[in-house]
C-alpha cells in the first residue's frame, strides 16, 4: 500500500504590512524585526477567515489531485485560531468546497498542528477507515495579537496550506529505488510549559458565579523560552524520527521546518549538522503563520518544481502546548 500527498494549495490575505508598517504602531525597527526574526513582512486578513482560507487552499489542493469535493473521506483541519467554536472549522469547509461525503473535525496542536493532523491521517488510511483526506493548517492570528506588543505583533501572519492524501493499493517506486511512504513520524507534548506561549478563550462564567474573572484575550509568550525549547527539542526529535527509520541526516534531501524565526532554523540545521541550503524558508515574506506554515512552504516547493518524486523529506514543527513532532515522508 502507498500513501502520498497527490494536491497541495495554500492561500494568503492580500494586504501585505511590512515592518515599516508596525514601526507606525509600535515601537520597533525594520532592522530590529530582521535581525532577530527574518521576518519582513506578512500578510493581514481585512476580512478572510480561518474557514475561507482553509477552503481555497483545498480547492486547490483538490485541483492539482484531480479530485473532486464529493470524493473527499476527511477533512482535518489544525487550528488555534477559529472563528467559531461551533461549528468546527473542518465542518465549515466542508460545506463551502461542498465535501458532502466527507467526516470533518478539527484539532489544535498550535504550531505543530498540521504534522499532528498529517498524521492522524495517515494512520487513518493505514487503518484501512479512509482512502483520502484534505489536511489542512490555517489560521487568523491577527485577532489573537496585541497590536500593542512589540514582543509578538511583529512575528505572526494569517494564512493556511492544504495537502490532499491518498492511499492506494499498490506499492510505488521512484525512479531512486525509494519507495513514496510516510517512513516515520514523532510525535511529542509538554503541557507543564504550556503557559509560556498562550492565548486564553473565554474564562468559567456562568449564572452562578458572582465574581467576574478578566482576562487577556491575546497571545501571551515568553520568547526566549519558547526559542530554547526549539533549538533543543526540534533536533532532538528529528533525529529520534531519523533513528527510527533507521536512516541518517545525509539521507535526507529536504527539511521542511515551522517557520518562525531565521535563528531558529539556522540554529536546528547547525545542531543536525545539516548544510542549511536543505531548509528551504519563506518567513521573511509571509512571518509565523503557526499551523499553516508547513503546508504554505511544501506549497510553495512544490508547485515551484523544488520537491521531486523519490525525495526524502523531514516535516518538522514545535508551537505552543508546549508540542512538537518530525514526520519523515519520500516524495
Ligand atoms: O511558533 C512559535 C512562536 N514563537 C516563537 O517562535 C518565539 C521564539 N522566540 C523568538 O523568536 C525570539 O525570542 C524573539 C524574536 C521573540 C525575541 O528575540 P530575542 O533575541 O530573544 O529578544 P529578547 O526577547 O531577549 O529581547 C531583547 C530586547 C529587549 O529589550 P531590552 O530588555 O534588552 O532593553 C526587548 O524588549 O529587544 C526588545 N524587543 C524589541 N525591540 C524592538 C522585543 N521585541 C522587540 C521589537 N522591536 N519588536
């Protein structure tokens, strides 16, 4: 049996805001946000939500599969910024792309919510439950930052990628002798640290409570602690991914990482020892979009002609739970 990713799409707002733009709001600097971030700009919602992005994408996705809606088995969407609480966002997509037939939920894993929804879907179909699904990572973090906090407002952009999934019958083999797989995956959390990225929803409140509790609605995080915990554990667990599909750093031709800072990524492929021409970025265009970052780069890759069949790819995220996980797939 052979599961591969046959579509992938993404979409993005249009407005663009450079960090000249956040210079106007807070107090920042151009130089300051690339220095340390990479980033230059990202792109805003004026109006695009997690369920309308997530559905182009998968329209997308769909086009490049030469699949239709009604055809889709499960829709998976990674999210911790939907609109709505109910409906799920995966069930919204269903009804725009009009995926009658598909089963839809969504789950949040933050940053590493689409490795996590990948794969979930994956063991799906080794299951034999479906045959496909739209996996998708989307989010509108602009409504979860504080447009006042120079330490976060630089770093996050909305947007969301999708893959479609296939499993068939068959085997398949790449012209390398490599079999199309998904050779491992690595999947990992640490809740004791959860608060140093968080974002709170509504607190307990109800008809019997006297005392009204206030709280923040924004993104609250501790970045050097988030950026520790990233140069150590992403390493860390592609290299567990590696050893457990018995295989080595030079044996993999791409790592498509989170995108959320430059340094951190700089910091994973000098820790791999790993030449830093493998880990393709596109952050200084589109900044930290959590979820959707994974899929936005493969995207982008692969519809740029970057990703071959028969190359060996290692997805890898961390994000806010604390979570983080490494999936090995050839192409
Ligand atoms: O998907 C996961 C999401 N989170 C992350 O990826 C976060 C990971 N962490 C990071 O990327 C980095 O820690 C940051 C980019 C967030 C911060 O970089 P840093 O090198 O760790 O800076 P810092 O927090 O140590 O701050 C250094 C200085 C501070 O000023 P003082 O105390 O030295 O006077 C900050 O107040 O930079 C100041 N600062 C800024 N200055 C200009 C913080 N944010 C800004 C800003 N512009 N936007």
């Amino acid at each position: 049996m052979t599961i591969k990713i046959t579509g992938t799409g993404s979409a993005l707002p249009e407005k663009k805001v450079t960090n000249f733009d956040l210079q106007e709001l807070v107090e920042t600097s151009d130089e300051w946000i690339r220095e340390r971030t990479g980033i230059a700009e990202r792109r805003i919602s004026t109006g695009d939500t997690v369920a309308t992005l997530s559905a182009k994408a998968c329209s997308k996705a769909l086009e490049m599969a030469g699949k239709t809606a009604e055809e889709v088995d499960l829709i998976l969407v990674a999210t911790c910024s939907p609109e709505m609480l109910l409906p799920c966002c995966a069930c919204q997509v269903q009804d725009i792309i009009g995926a009658s037939n598909a089963a839809a939920f969504d789950l949040n894993a933050a940053c590493s919510g689409f490795l996590f929804a990948l794969n979930t879907a994956y063991v799906y179909m080794q299951a034999g439950i479906y045959k496909n699904a739209l996996v998708i990572g989307s989010e509108v973090l602009s409504k979860l930052v504080d447009w006042s906090d120079r330490g976060t407002c630089v770093l996050f952009g909305d947007g969301a990628g999708a893959a479609f999934v296939e499993a068939s019958a068959e085997d398949i083999f790449r012209d390398n002798g490599r079999k199309v797989s998904m050779e491992c995956m690595v999947q990992g959390s640490d809740g004791t640290k959860g608060m140093v990225l968080s974002c709170a929803e509504r607190s307990v409140d109800n008809a019997f409570i006297a005392e009204k509790q206030t709280i923040s609605p924004y993104i609250q995080m501790n970045g050097q602690e988030v950026y520790k915990f990233a140069t150590r554990q992403v390493p860390a667990c592609i290299h567990e991914a590696l050893d457990k599909a018995g295989i080595t750093v030079e044996d993999v031709d791409m790592f498509v990482l989170h995108q959320a800072n430059v340094r951190i990524i700089e910091s994973v492929a000098k820790r791999l020892k790993a030449d830093i021409s493998k880990f393709p970025m596109n952050l200084d265009k589109i900044g930290n979009m959590s979820s959707a970052t994974i899929p936005v780069l493969l995207d982008e890759l692969n519809r740029g002609g970057r990703i071959q069949g028969g190359d060996r790819i290692v997805m890898s995220g961390f994000g806010a739970g604390l979570t983080y996980g490494a999936t090995v797939i050839v192409w």
